[in-house]
C-alpha cells in the first residue's frame, strides 16, 4: 500500500521580482539570481536573469558541480566553449544551449542591442562558494560578490 500524497501548500510559492535580489556586476553586465535557495527555499539549483550591453561579456569561467542552461531572450549572444582556444556559438533569441558541467565557457553580447538572457544552473555545488570558478579575470573583479540570490536591501 502506498502512503497519501500530501500536497505542498500553495503559500509556499514564491514570486520574486528583479528589484527583490541584489544586482551582481562582478564577472560583467547585468545578473540577477532571482529563484535561489536563499530567495525560494530551492534544492534543485537556480535562476535568474542577465543584461549585458553592446561589448559587454561575462568573464570565463566554469561550474564543477552544475550543467549551465541559458536562453537569449533578445539581442544576439556569442558564446565560447572550451577557453581561449575554444570554439564559438551565436545564439539569436528563443535560442537556447546547455553548457556541460566542467566546460569553460565566456558569453559576449555580439550585436548592437541590448542582450537579454535568462540561466539555470542545476544540481547545486555543495556550497555556493564551490559552484562558481573563474577562469579569466572578472572586469570588475575587486567587487564584492553577492551570495546566490541575495537579497536587495
């Protein structure tokens, strides 16, 4: 016999907005962790949201625990995998791509608009600290980073 499925309570959903996380413009442009642990109680992994403007990029880097989906919602994406020497893939908007867990992987913003995208990276690493490394000097690398998700004050 099985036990009764119990139901999550509906209040137990949460909406966060872009004004309820801080911004962090650490590894470039515009990114909001908008569905995290800290922000909706998440065990799975996180989301949110990035603007970069015309020759912004985010900086190199690479996830030892999580695979990387990110969908261009406007603008025109270049994304390179594999470093410096890597290879390189255009996305134009409602493209998506997954990055594999480990791959090196820099995104530029390869036209003249505004790039809009949206990301999820899942399983979560053991400790945010272990999710994220950089593998190419951030631009604005002497900021402080924000946790995952963090809140705005």
């Amino acid at each position: 016999m099985t036990a009764p499925r119990t139901e999550p309570d509906p209040a137990a959903v949460r909406t966060v907005a872009p004004g309820d996380v801080k911004v962090n413009r650490r590894r470039g442009g515009e990114m909001r962790v908008l569905l995290s642990p800290v922000t909706a109680e998440a065990t799975s992994g996180f989301m949110g949201t990035l603007t970069l403007a015309p020759g912004e990029y985010v900086s190199e880097h690479l996830h030892p625990y999580s695979e990387e989906f990110l969908c261009v919602t406007g603008g025109r994406a270049r994304l390179r995998l594999g470093g410096p020497d890597g290879t390189y893939r255009e996305l134009g908007a409602g493209e998506a791509v997954m990055v594999p867990i480990g791959l090196r992987h820099r995104l530029e913003n390869a036209g003249t608009e505004p790039l809009t995208a949206v990301f999820h990276l899942s399983p979560l690493a053991p400790r945010p600290d272990l999710g994220h490394v950089d593998t190419e000097e951030p631009p604005r690398a002497a900021e402080p980073q924000p946790q995952v998700g963090e809140r705005a004050r």
